[in-house]
C-alpha cells in the first residue's frame, strides 16, 4: 500500500476568499492558485511520478479510452472534464500528466474549466460575509443571495451534465 496525504477540503478555502475579498478578487485568487497547484502536479504527473500514475491509469479505463481523444482536441476536452464530475480533481491533475495533453491546453482548460465553480464557491463566501451582523445593514435580502445562487447552482449542473454526456459519448 501506498501512504497518502489527508485531502485538504477546497470548498471551505474557496469560500473564505469569497468572505475575505469579494467575489471578483477571491475568484482571481483562488482560480491562479488552483491553476497553479494543477499544473505543479501534472507537470509531478508527467516526470517524477510517471510509473505510479501509469498504474493507477489502470483502476481508470474511462480515462485510458479518452486518452487518444484528450491529445486530439487538449484544450476542449479539459474543459469539458473540469465541467464534468467523472474523475476526482486531485487525483486527475497527475492523471493528465500521463495522457497525451500537451501543457498548456491543459492548463487553460482547467482554468477555465475551473472557473463555474469556483465563482460559485466563492460567492457563497460573500454571502456569508453580508449576512453576518457586522454587515447585515448593507447586505441585499436574504431571497436575493438564495435566488442568485440557485441560479448559479442550476447553471454548474447544466454545464456539467451536458459535459458528461459528451465525455460519455467519446
């Protein structure tokens, strides 16, 4: 057996950039940051741990028959996995550095790929700042935030449904 590191919870991360600076910076932030971390394990995917990730290809077989499509068409086909659910987001990103993607179509594909979500956790970080006592005089009514954020939470379903149903066609 192999030893793992604990998983570090993103969603509360990504929701205390929206409380700490809005949602506009906190988005910025954690979209760079995520971006980043993505790419560092890839690029730990692609070299140093190229062997261990070719083996746990194998617990993946979706992965490996969308592999000749991923080198094909990069960039689409990153965005449409990060828009999808199918493959856990820590474990994917050394993934991909074992499939045929070439660099920077994978990372901004995951960027924007990324992106829905992110927005949507970090404005639940907003909304927990405006409606907290210390700024609940200028914070919009409650069914505004729950409104803007049932719409959001209806889009990111939307999108990744629509993006698995592709990925399940390849």
């Amino acid at each position: 057996t192999t030893a793992k590191p604990p998983p570090i919870p993103a969603i509360p991360l990504t929701a205390s950039a929206g409380y700490l600076f809005g949602v506009k910076e906190g988005t910025a932030v954690v979209l760079l940051s995520a971006s980043v971390a993505a790419a560092v394990s890839f690029l730990i995917g692609r070299t140093l741990l190229r062997g261990y990730v070719e083996k746990a290809l194998d617990d993946y077989p979706k992965f490996r028959k969308i592999d000749g499509a991923i080198g094909r068409e990069g960039f689409k086909l990153m965005l449409l996995l990060r828009l999808s659910p199918i493959f856990p987001f820590a474990l994917s990103n050394y993934l991909y550095g074992a499939t045929s993607v070439r660099f920077w179509p994978y990372f901004f594909g995951t960027m924007l790929g990324f992106a829905p979500g992110t927005v949507a956790y970090v404005y639940t970080g907003e909304i927990g700042k405006a409606l907290t006592a210390d700024s609940a005089a200028s914070a919009e009514p409650w069914y505004v935030y729950l409104g803007a954020l049932g719409l959001l939470t209806g889009f990111l379903k939307i999108a990744a449904d629509v993006a698995t149903g592709i990925l399940e066609n390849l």
